[in-house]
C-alpha cells in the first residue's frame, strides 16, 4: 500500500505542478516606488518638450 501511495503522491504532484505552469496570472507586474517616481518625472518631461 505505501508503495502505491508514494506513486500516487509523486503523480499528483508532478500534475500539480504542470497545472500550475499552465495558469498564468493576470496580476500585473511589481513596480517598486522608487521606479514609479523616475517614470513619472520621465512623463513630465515628456510633457514640457512636447
């Protein structure tokens, strides 16, 4: 029996995984806020040559 479960739990997680791989996340990506500030000021820039 301990060997069909250690089968079954290593299947299971190797789908888990393959599962997981294929859900992307609409989340979008992390923009610190140091970064933020040097993207607005580029804007603003931007804005004052145009």
């Amino acid at each position: 029996m301990n060997r069909k479960k250690k089968i079954n739990a290593t299947l299971k997680k190797k789908q888990k995984k393959a599962n997981a791989k294929l859900h992307t996340s609409n989340k979008p990506r992390y923009i610190s806020k140091a970064e933020r500030v040097k993207l607005e000021e580029a804007t603003i820039e931007d804005k004052k040559t145009s």
